[in-house]
C-alpha cells in the first residue's frame, strides 16, 4: 500500500472544449495530418461531460484537501463552444469544486475569435 506522504494528487486538468480550429495552420499535427478520426468527434464538449469532469475534478480535490486547482480549458480553439458554452463550463467548475478550494482558470486561444462578448465574460 502506498503511503499518503507518496501520494502527489493532480492539481492541473486540462479540458478539451472544441475539437475544430477556426485556422488552417500548415505544420498542425492535428487537423493537417491522415489521421481524420477528429473529424467525426463532437465539435464541442457536452454539458453531460463537463458536468461528470466537475464532478471528478471535485471528488479528487475532496479526497486530497487541496487548497487550489488550475483548470486549462483546450482546443482545437475552445472559443468555438461559444461564450455561453463557455461560461457554463466555467460556472460548473466552479460549483463542482469545494468552495473552500481556489478554481484558476487558463485558455488556450489563437485568439482570433477574442471579441467584447469574451472579454465580458473573462
């Protein structure tokens, strides 16, 4: 059995919001390779997973005690999902982690899609 002082929980989770890119970049090895499969994936993470990753991501911060979390919210490009999308993601997160946890979001963006509707809600 290991022991709890061996035990090095997650403190980081990355969340794939959009699987499609709003850019044709040359050198993606992603979206420019033969590998197609992402193509026929959903474009967006649906309420049903981001709620079970709050879920989770609550669960594990519970189990662990942990003080904080840091949450990168990844692509393709995750402005797709769409500021409301978004902001649900965000609010569950939220609300799915003990209050007494701190929830620090990160995003990973080409940035192309940066409006006032965005900056509103960062």
């Amino acid at each position: 059995m290991t022991s709890r002082q061996e035990i090095s929980p997650f403190r980081t989770f990355i969340l794939k919001i959009a699987n499609r890119c709003n850019i044709d970049c040359d050198y993606c090895y992603v979206f420019n390779s033969k590998d197609q499969a992402w193509s026929t994936l959903p474009a967006r993470m649906s309420p049903d997973v981001y709620r079970g990753a709050a879920r989770r991501i609550g669960e594990h911060v519970t189990a662990h005690g942990l003080s904080s979390v840091h949450v990168v919210l990844h692509g393709g490009e995750p402005l797709l999902a769409g500021p409301r999308c978004l902001a649900a993601v965000l609010e569950t997160i939220r609300s799915g982690v003990p209050a007494a946890a701190e929830v620090s979001f990160e995003l990973q963006t080409n940035g192309t899609l940066i409006n006032e509707a965005w900056l509103d809600l960062f």
